[in-house]
C-alpha cells in the first residue's frame, strides 16, 4: 500500500511548485476545486463520502501533477466521477459535465475543450495510474459519530458540539490536512476545535480508566497537544481567507437567510448598492429571524504559545450542503463570549503518533514548533 501522507517540506515542493507556481496560487487551486467537488456532488445529491473522496483524490492528484497540465476543473468532475462509482453512487459522466457547466459558467468551462466528455474520460485513466489504484478512502465524519457515542455530557451540548465538528470536517477538505494526518486524528483534533468553541468541555466518557488523561487517548496514542493545536489553526486559517465570488448562475440558497446575518457573511462587500429587481418580480419577503434554521456563533479567538487564530462570526452552516449533519435540528444557541485558550505547557518531546490502524509502512512528521 502507498503512504499518502507527506510532511510540510513536501508539500511545498510539488510539481506545481517546480512548475512556477507560487504556494499560495497553488493552496487557492486545491480549495476552489475541492469547494466545486462539495457543491457538485450537493447538487447532484451525492452523499458526503463521495464528494469526499473525490477530494481526496484530487489533493493526491497533484502531488504527482502539476496544475499547468491538467486544469483543476477537469480533474476536479473526473475525481467525482471516480468516486461516485466507488462509493456506489455514480453518475453519468454527461450529468457530472452538466452540472459543472452550470456552476462554472461559460467563461470558465472553456478549460474543458471541445469534448469534455472525452477529457474526463482520458484523464480518469491517468488518475487511477497516479493514485496507485488505491481507491478506498477512510473520512473523519465516521469517527465523529463513534467518539460522540461515548462522551458523556449535556446531550443538547453534546450535538452542537457534533454538528460544528461536522462543519469544520467538511470545511477541513479544502485544506491539505487529508495528505498530512490519518482520519482519526483529525476528527479528534475537530472535535477538540468544536468543544472549545462551544465551551463544551468533557470530563467523563466510556471506558475512561486511570490511563487515559484525555476522552481521545482511548482512541490514539501519542497525540500532543502541539499537534491538535496545529490542526486546528490549519482549519481556522481557512477563514481568514478572501471569500470567493459565487459561481456564476448559481442556484439561489435553499434558506432564506434574514438581513443581519447575510450582513455578517458577506461584510467583504462593503459601499455596493442593491440591484433592483425587475418589474415584473415582486420581492419574496423575508422570515422573521426567528423562523429561520441557521444561527451565527460569535467570533472566536484561538491561542496557543506559538499561535493565535481569529474566527470572526460564523454561520452555521455556511452553506446548504453542510446541513446534512447527523443532528440538523438543534435550536439556536444564546450568544456566548469566548476567552482566548492558553494552553498548557507541553511536555518532554514524545512521538507524535505510533499506532493508529492504517497498516501503512512509514509516516512522514515534522517536530514541534520551537
């Protein structure tokens, strides 16, 4: 079996890199193709797992790839296409290139030629050649579900504590962390990311015996808090990032959303007036806030001795695909302050990880920050 998992240094040094393409360029290139994957496969109503795979199959694309050769929009539909038949849920390959040209738009469809069928079908051969044919794929949200069965606590607590670690995991595609750390040990660093968020802290779970300092060392052995810390900040860093525009010919939100919070998520836009509708549309009125399903969690700052990370207000979910959580109806929260987390000295440098079951033949780490 390959070792899909790669240090820092080596993701800085991928083909892409070698090809002129700076860091940044290249981590905006992942994020939107995985953003097109999460809202393809949601409007084609694929589950979470497949549009999670085909992630994973388009970050492990291009680390053997560069991004000059094989446009990202392309890859993108051909990983989904890929993944839908291994996680029993395909769609034609006609349907995958409908909806890509809806979303996109014209302007950007062009990079799929004049035959995108035929381009996806071509590049499905290469991909399964740079993937090793390695196509089962573990996904964090599994485990979120198996560690939320055996914390104890406030039950109300407890699922707003899931339901946000669910958000950040579908958040946590678009970032490298699936070429850096096992399932597991990121769906214990976002539950960890989730109960400081929520101020939900555990104290009791089953099983727990003198040995386990921590709900999660039940699971996972040699986990620092260095190292939950780095993927948290990994995760968060997302935010800090410059929205995107929406694709082009978009389908509206499912939800209507009420002013204040629209105001809070696209702040960026500052100064632009309205557009007024046509004539013969009358504006749909607006729910009272109270009728409407989505709430925002109040800003949150995230520090740690070598680190701080700022979250400003969030909306829960974001998007409408993130809604499909396994608890999606839970009442709006009471607005809560969040001191910033100082956390404790980390102790004598120890292993960061040994023994989770991936039956992989080597691991790539990188020390703890100095």
């Amino acid at each position: 079996m390959p070792c899909w998992y790669y240090d820092k240094n080596e993701l800085r040094n991928t083909p892409s890199a070698l090809d002129n393409i700076d860091y940044e360029t290249e981590l905006r290139y992942r994020r939107e193709g995985a953003r097109f994957i999460i809202d393809s496969g949601s409007k084609m109503k694929l589950g979470c797992n497949t549009a999670a795979t085909g992630v994973v199959y388009f970050h492990r694309f291009y680390m053997f790839h560069s991004f000059r050769q094989f446009p990202r929009y392309v890859t993108a539909c051909c990983c989904l296409f890929l993944a839908g038949k291994v996680e029993e849920t395909p769609k034609k390959c006609k349907t995958i290139i409908e909806t890509a040209q809806d979303i996109l738009g014209d302007a950007k469809f062009t990079s799929f030629g004049v035959d995108p069928k035929e381009e996806v079908m071509t590049l499905e051969r290469i991909l399964l050649q740079t993937i090793k044919f390695d196509l089962q794929i573990e996904h964090p949200y599994s485990y979120l579900v198996s560690y939320a069965k055996c914390l104890k606590g406030d039950k109300l607590k407890l699922k707003k504590m899931v339901q946000m670690a669910w958000t950040f995991v579908n958040d946590s595609l678009c970032t490298t962390l699936s070429l850096q750390w096992e399932p597991e040990i990121i769906a214990v660093a976002l539950m960890y990311l989730a109960g400081k968020l929520s101020q939900f802290e555990v104290v009791d779970w089953v099983g727990r015996n003198n040995k386990h300092l921590r709900w999660w060392d039940m699971y996972v052995e040699d986990v620092t808090m260095d190292l939950l810390e780095d993927i948290c900040h990994q995760v968060l860093d997302l935010y800090s990032q410059p929205a995107l525009e929406p694709p082009p010919n978009s389908p509206p939100p499912r939800v209507q959303q009420p002013e204040v919070v629209t105001t809070l998520v696209t702040s960026s836009e500052t100064n632009k007036e309205p557009e007024p509708l046509p004539k013969a549309v009358s504006p749909t009125p607006e729910p009272p806030v109270t009728e409407v399903s989505l709430y925002t969690y109040p800003s949150f700052s995230f520090t740690t001795p070598h680190t701080s990370s700022y979250m400003p207000h969030y909306l829960n979910p974001p998007d409408p695909s993130h809604a499909s959580t396994p608890f999606p109806t839970i009442p709006a929260p009471p607005p809560v302050l969040c001191e910033p987390y100082i956390a404790p000295p980390h102790f004598p440098a120890a292993p960061y990880f040994h023994s989770t079951p991936t039956n992989q033949p080597h691991r790539h780490f990188y020390p703890p920050p100095t």
